[in-house]
C-alpha cells in the first residue's frame, strides 16, 4: 500500500513538473521531473516484485518461534513447483504446491511462493516431504523447519493425496505478525478497488496540484492563451502584462522603474533598489514567476532617470507594433519593446545622466530588411526611423 502510494505520488509529481515545464521557466519543470521519475521507477519495480510474491509468506523470528512453543507443526508434501520467470538476487521465485498434514487438525492443500536458493532445489523436488511450522491455527501459512518433529511424531504422520483434502490459499498481500494474519488497510481485491482507484487519484492529483501550484498564474495564462488559439502566452498581450507589471511591483516595493524590456516570453526591469536612489538591480518575470538576478551592470548616473510603471501605456505595445507591420510590411513576430528615457540634449549626453522623456522603441524585420520604431510613453507618435 505505501509504495503504491509513493508510485502514484510520483505520478502526479511526474504530471506536475510536466505542466511546470510548459508553462513556467525554463527547465523549472525538470528538476521535479529528475526526482520524480527514479521514484517512479523504482516503487513501480517494488510493486511488480511484490505483486510476483502474492502468496507468499514472510516469516518474523518472533512468529516463527510461536508457532514452534505452541507445537504447531506438521508434515508437508511437495506437489509440485515451479518457477515464475521472476528472479531475486538472481535466485528464481517458484510456486510451491503442499500438502500439509499438521500434527493436530484436518490436512489440507495449499501454494506457497518463495524464493528459493539454487542450491536448494534438490529439497523441493515433488514427492519430498519437508517439516513445517504453521504460523496460524488452521494454516495455510507455513514455514519450512528442520529436526522439530520427532522420529516417532514422523512415523505417525501420513500425508494424504493432495485431491483429498480441501485446498485453502493464501490471501495475497497480507503477512504474519504479532501472532496474527494483517492485510493493506484498502482492500487488495475486486471489491476494494474502486476505494484504492480514488485514494490513488486523490494522492495523483494533490501531489500534481502541490507541484503546479506556485506556477499557478502561468497556468491561467496559458489556459487563457490555449482558449485563444496560441499555444504559449505572449507577454505583450495586456492580461499577462499587466499580470507582470503587478507581480514585479510587489518583488520590487515600489513602482519606479529605469527601463523596461518587453518580449513575447519575459518582461525585463532595472529598477532602484530603493525608491529615490540610483542603486539599481535587474527582476525578471516569466512563467509566473519574478527572478531577481542582482545589480546591473551600468548602474544610472542619477536617480531621475527612473519613472513610474504609470507613466507609460504597456498595452499600448502590442498594437503599435501590428500598426507598424502594416506599414512595413515586416512581421512583429517575437519582436521586443525597451522603455526608457532618451538622452534628452547633447549636454545630457556628455554627462551620462538621461533626462528627456520616456520612449518606446522597437524592431521588426525578416531575412532581408530590418525597420526601427518609436513612440512616446503614452504610445502615440508612432515612427519609423
């Protein structure tokens, strides 16, 4: 039951980084896909072995040594064996059918599967008879014991044909402990499986959700996207940047920006650490998720060269550059917009400090002609350069 739910709850971890890969950052995804998919692979190879061991019987000391204080012993016959194509440590799994004759109550028939060493096959051999332990008043469960019956309780046992007495199985999947027969807590059975089929989606699915959720804003974007007929979210479309604009503001503090780089796939700012200084650091927001990557490398000669999200029309971004394909005739594909502050005069200029205004500026082009644009903040005067 455990690996069963680990397996499952790699699942929905494999499920979830699968949707973390597609629509967060890159490679985001991989590092749970890389954990997932061992675990994965590793409980679901334990779950086949142990689905080959159903009906087998794993014996603990403390039961083994029960069984023998209270002389539940007995005779067992080898029927038959048989090797399951399943291999331990390279040591075949087989299928033994008993019949065992206990020194107190009825005889009966049984198959047990273990694991039986190479060099033991010799003592398994149909027609041998073994001493045996039952683990359980009434059986099946037994285990193969040495020297505890004596010469004479021998000589008193008779082992009756195997289709003379009544065949009772072994339940699969449950085990000897304490002294008493333990199952899973879900049934293993036909009538338990609509309950493991719905704890085991249940566990799938959280897990899933779990992994999935702090992407969960690059998920409905690009729910939204898929609805709209493209297969990936476009960050210059107004929803997912206003969604940026609103989650770099709350990483950042505060709303002053220095520049602003928009593409299909991310959105870039330089921004003062603090608002009113012209230490500057670099966000960046993709797949739902805000990356800070520290200080910029040509920190701002002075702090007005900032502005406010609010002084420009980002929606704006997007038409304009449909507006100038039309009258270029080169396509927007995954072109990008840069906000920023131009130059403002040659003394500016000589001063390295920028104090004009704000401006937009971009680029389209194809294989054979490339056509630069701007406009201002609040996104009229479009023009070509």
């Amino acid at each position: 039951m455990v690996l069963r739910l680990i397996f499952f709850a790699a699942v929905g971890a494999l499920l979830g980084g699968a949707v973390v890969e597609y629509v967060g950052p890159p490679d985001a995804g991989w590092a749970i896909i890389s954990i997932a998919l061992p675990v994965a692979i590793i409980s679901g190879t334990f779950i086949l072995i142990g689905r080959s061991m159903a009906g087998g019987v794993a014996v603990s000391k403390d039961d083994l040594r029960r069984a023998l204080d209270s002389r539940r012993l007995g005779l067992a016959r080898v029927d038959a064996i048989r090797q399951t194509g399943t291999q331990i440590n390279d040591q075949p799994l087989c299928e033994i059918d008993l019949t065992v004759r206990p020194i107190q109550g009825e005889a009966y028939a049984t198959t047990l599967r273990t694991v039986v060493a190479l060099t033991e096959l010799p003592a398994f051999q149909p027609g041998v008879q073994r001493q045996v332990a039952i683990l359980l008043d009434g059986g099946p469960e037994v285990a193969f014991v040495d020297g505890e019956l004596s010469p004479s309780e021998v000589g008193n046992l008779t082992v009756p044909d195997r289709s003379s007495v009544g065949f009772v199985p072994i339940a699969s999947h449950t085990r000897i402990s304490g002294g008493r027969r333990k199952g899973p807590l879900i049934g293993v059975g036909r009538r338990g499986r609509p309950l493991r089929l719905l704890v085991f989606t249940a566990v799938a699915v959280a897990v899933a959700v779990a992994v999935v959720a702090p992407y969960r804003e690059a998920v409905a974007q690009t729910v939204e996207a898929v609805l709209d007929g493209r297969a990936h979210v476009d960050m210059r479309q107004p929803g997912p940047l206003a969604q940026a604009q609103a989650a770099l503001e709350r990483e950042i503090g505060h709303d002053r920006v220095s520049s602003i780089y928009v593409t299909p796939d991310f959105v870039i700012v330089e921004a003062p650490v603090t608002a009113g200084t012209t230490h500057t650091d670099r966000w960046m927001y993709r797949g739902g998720q805000v990356e800070h990557s520290g200080a910029v490398s040509i920190q701002p000669k002075s702090a007005t060269e900032a502005f406010s999200w609010e002084d420009v029309d980002l929606a704006g971004i997007l038409p304009a550059m449909e507006e100038a394909a039309s009258q270029s005739g080169l396509p927007v594909d995954d072109a990008g917009a840069t906000v920023m502050r131009t130059w403002g005069g040659a003394e500016a200029v000589s001063s390295g400090e920028k104090s004009g205004p704000i401006e937009i500026n971009f680029s389209l082009e194809d294989d054979y002609e490339t056509a630069s644009f701007r406009m201002s903040a609040d996104g009229s005067g479009l023009t070509r350069d």
